[in-house]
C-alpha cells in the first residue's frame, strides 16, 4: 500500500522542470496565504483582539522555528559533494526541533503570557516545528531534482492543517482547541506524505554520529546565528508596533491589526522570486562547486533583475489595488494607509535581493560574512525600530523596516562581490601556477 501510493505520487521518470517550478509555486503560494486565512479566521470568530493576538503568536512560531530549521537547508540542497548523509541531517534536525520545543513553552513562561495567550504562543510554535520536521525531507527532494514533492509537501500539509483548523472553528468557536487540532492535522500531513515518499531517495534512519553531527553544526552555526538575527531584522517593526501599541482599548487593538494587514504584501515579492529562486538553487551550487564562475555570477545577476522587475510590478499594483483588495481579504478598511503600503513593498523587494544575496554567499560558504553582515544591520535595527514607531507611528514603522532591508541588500552585495572577486582571483592563480 505504502509502496504503490509511493509510486503514484513520484510519477513517471522524466524531466521535473516544470513540475518543480509550478508545485514551488503552488506550495509557496498556499503557505503563504495560510497565514492571512488564519488571521481572518481567528479575527472572524473571536475578533479584532483575538486576531492580533494569533498574528503575534504566529509570528513568534515562525521564529522559534529558525531554532528547528537551524538553516540546515541551504546547506542541504547545495551539498552537491555529499559531505554529509540525509540521516546526518535528519538527526541534527530531531535535536533542533527538540530543543524548539522547550523554546515554545519557556518563551511565553519568561515573557509572562498567560492564559490563552500563554496556550497560543505555545501551540503556535509547535504547529510551526511542523514545518521543521518536514522541511528536512523537502530539502532532501529538493537536492534531487525533485523540488515539485517539496512543494506538493507544503501544499499538502498547509490545505489539510489550515481546513482542521477552519472546521474546527467553525464548529467551536474555541480558538486554543482549535489550534491543537490543526497542530494534529500538520503532524499527520508530514507522516502521510513526507515519510511515505523518503525511501525513493535515502534511507530512513537516525545516524547520531557525534563526530559528524559536531561538524555539521560547526558548518551551519553561523548560519544559524544569522537566520535569528535575520528573523528579528524582519520582524522588528512588528514588535515595536505590538509593544507601543499594546493596550485594553479598541484603538490601538485596531492599530496593531492594520498594521498586520498592511505588513503582509513585504513577503509577496519574496515569494514570487523564490518561485524561480529555489528551484535553481542546487545548479547555482553546481557552477560554483564546478568552477563555473562567470555563470554563477550571471545567474544571481538574472536573479536579482527579476527581483527589481517584481518589486516595480508591486509597487504599481500596490498602488492601484493594494488598499481596496486587502481591505476586502482582512474585511477591515484600511483607507487612507496606502502611503505606508508603499513603503513596505519597497522594503520587501529590497529584503529579497537581500535573500538571494545571502543564498549566493551560503554557496560560497562564506558563514562568517553573513553572520557579521547580519549582525550589523540587526544593530541598526535595535537602534531605530522602537523609536520610529513611537515617533511617527505607522510610517515610522514602515520607514525603518524600508531602511534597514535597503542596507541588509547593500551589504550583501558587496560581501557576495567580494567573495565572487576573491574567488575569481584564486582560480587565475591556480590557473598560472598549473601552467608553470
């Protein structure tokens, strides 16, 4: 039975070009819009308060779970060499997730939620560990050409979690109860698809090989570090606005709700570009690894003049439709925040030129630059954030996310053509001294 629903999913042996760009897409487009479905949901059925307070939540899952990602991933798809086996990632990923867990109940214990608060904060984070637990094998299909059961994974997991959460709902109105039956559903969508199709490409077993596991850490630590850093860079405008704003009164309840809704399009132009961007991933690995270095250069060049033409077709349509259809999908009016909309599409687009800059030096294996690069816009970060939305409230907000994903870009780039130059001139002298 295992073995025939194996077959039937895997498909015939044949080029999966198309597939992995269409199922990237559908998965990315799915996982993404999850999370406004689930906010309106939760804002539908227990209101605007309710609905702030799942986004918060969300939000602080998804950074827990760069603690289960441990952003072994991009190492993953671009180890070309196979220095490391899938059961080596695998057993790393079983100690992160772990330790992710500990984090999703302590987090709010130190932070002093409490109540439902304290309940959505820890639930949240273990429906997130369930994205780290598959991501593991999706990044194992992706090292194979096989990017198109990556996305069918996340399609797959995200339609059957969001729909048990939704009925669940519906029918209860209970939003903790509901949560845990969606944490339930995101297991059961890993065991089903994800565990079930593995054994066409590695074998399914734990390997704690501690000699090998302390290597792989110390390859993807600073990686780690950065993602964190990354995650908070991200966020930071979120936080300031859910901090200033905190409070009983339905205004500024309303205000950390707009800014939610307005927050979202920064993560379109991402998406979009990651639809092109991770399924050529491992070939960028391949020109680098190979020597290929004026077609890697070419191709993260290719990349990032798909990302401007992103960003541009954004701000247009952003200023067009942007207010009136995210009125219409968060049913709250959000006239007269256009201007802020703006600068958040903007600062999306340049936080995805960011994004591919940093995959670009993570095929390099440049770890400490990206660390140190990360760490330095995080600074900056911490320096404006809260101060801007205590001065200029939304704007403020939206102008210091802009700001520092224009000078996280900045500083990519020039330590991804840094890196490209240096290694560039060691291949001329490798070059030489063959010829001599």
């Amino acid at each position: 039975m295992v073995e025939k629903l194996r077959r039937r999913i895997l498909g015939a042996d044949r080029d999966h070009a198309k597939d992995n760009f269409l199922w990237n897409m559908i998965g990315s487009v799915l996982y993404a819009a999850a999370t406004i479905l689930l906010v309106r949901l939760t804002r539908g059925a227990a209101g605007t308060g309710a609905g702030a307070d799942f986004n918060i939540a969300f939000k602080t899952g998804q950074i827990l779970l760069t603690v289960g990602y441990f952003e072994i991933r991009p190492f993953q798809v671009t180890d070309v060499n196979n220095e490391y086996s899938f059961q080596d990632y695998l057993s790393l990923r079983v100690i992160t997730c772990a330790v992710m867990a500990a984090l999703g109940f302590l987090y709010p214990a130190v932070s002093g939620e409490e109540g439902e608060r304290f309940a959505l904060f820890a639930l949240l984070c273990l429906y997130k560990l369930m994205d780290g637990a598959a991501d593991v094998f999706e990044g194992e299909f992706q090292k194979n050409g096989r990017m198109d059961l990556a996305g069918k994974s996340v399609a797959f997991r995200t339609v059957l979690s969001v729909t048990a959460y939704g009925v669940a709902l519906y029918l209860t109105r209970d939003v903790v109860f509901s949560v845990c039956v969606m944490v339930a559903a995101a297991a059961a969508g890993v065991l089903i698809f994800d565990v079930t199709l593995i054994g066409a490409f590695a074998r399914l077993s734990l390997s704690f090989d501690w000699v090998r596991l302390r290597r792989l850490v110390q390859s993807t630590i600073f990686l780690f570090i950065g993602s964190i850093l990354c995650l908070y860079i991200f966020n930071a405008s979120n936080y300031a606005v859910d901090a200033v704003y905190q409070g009983a009164d339905a205004v500024s309840e309303d205000i950390r709700y707009v800014y939610a809704c307005i927050f979202m399009p920064t993560s379109v132009i991402n998406l979009a570009s990651g639809f092109v961007f991770k399924p050529v991933l491992t070939t960028m690995a391949a020109h680098y690894v190979e020597g290929r270095l004026s077609s890697f250069g070419l191709l993260v060049g290719k990349l990032l003049l798909g990302v401007t033409a992103l960003t541009a077709l954004a701000l247009a349509g952003g200023a067009l439709l942007g207010i009136p259809v995210l009125s219409l999908i968060y049913g709250y009016n959000l006239e007269g925040y256009l201007p802020q909309l703006l600068v958040l599409i903007l600062g999306g687009g340049f936080n995805a030129a960011g994004i591919i800059l940093y995959y670009a030096m993570t095929v390099m294996r440049r770890q400490r630059g990206i660390l140190f690069s990360y760490g330095a816009v995080a600074l900056v970060t911490l320096l404006i954030s809260h101060w801007s939305v205590r001065s200029f409230g939304l704007m403020g907000a939206a102008v210091s996310y802009c700001l520092v994903m224009l000078l996280q870009m900045l500083i990519f780039g020039a330590a991804t053509f840094a890196g490209w130059r240096q290694a560039r001139s060691q291949q001329e002298r490798n070059r030489r001294e063959g010829g001599d």
